[in-house]
C-alpha cells in the first residue's frame, strides 16, 4: 500500500497506536498493582488480617508448578495457590473499570473524527 499525499495532522494510525499502546501499558501495570493486592488479600483470607499484619507475612517464593513459601515458613500446595485468581482477577476489574472511562476520552481527544467524503 503506497500512501500519497501524507499530512501529519490527519495521521490517525500513529494516534490509534499510541491509543493501543497506552491501553496495554496501563493493562499490565495495573495487572501488576492487582497481583499485589490480590495475593495480600489471599493471605489474609488463610491467615486473617490481624496475623498477616502483626507477622509481617508475605510469599517468599511463588514458582509455577511447586508449593508457594510463606514468609512464617508455611507452604501452600499448588492446587492451593489457584484459589488466589479470583483475588487477583477480582482486585483488577476493582482498578480498572472506574479508570477506563476517563483514560478512553482523554485519550480519544487526539484522534481526529475521519472525514466524510
């Protein structure tokens, strides 16, 4: 596809990618943020609130396919550690649902409405 009479004001592409761009950006980090939240709040739903706190307990260790380590030296089995998604899963649409509305139309302030020939 050759592109003539290219104008850098009306280059939608650019502005739809960067659109793209931040979206998955802002997805991943607050995937990451949720992660965090989730899995604190999964440790207080094992332990409570007031041990988790009073302890300091957090996941020494989380590899795929073995036990998690607990910091108190507690080790949850891996069928265990699946019941921590819906924690996770669950604090991420809490972050991103308010957030998304406001990201979507400031962000869609800077793509140009195409033009109707």
């Amino acid at each position: 596809m050759r592109m003539t009479n290219y104008d850098a004001k009306t280059d939608t592409f650019g502005k739809r990618m960067l659109v793209m761009l931040t979206f998955f950006g802002f997805g991943l980090i607050t995937l990451y943020i949720a992660q965090r939240i989730g899995h604190y709040l999964f440790l207080v739903s094992l332990y409570g609130h007031a041990r988790v706190s009073s302890e300091h307990l957090h996941f020494v260790e989380m590899i795929k396919g073995r036990p998690w380590v607990i910091s108190n030296g507690d080790k949850i089995s891996v069928e265990g550690s699946q019941a921590s998604f819906p924690y996770v899963f669950g604090s991420w649409f809490v972050i991103i649902l308010p957030m998304y509305p406001f990201i979507y139309l400031f962000l869609t302030r800077f793509i140009p409405k195409p033009k109707k020939d």
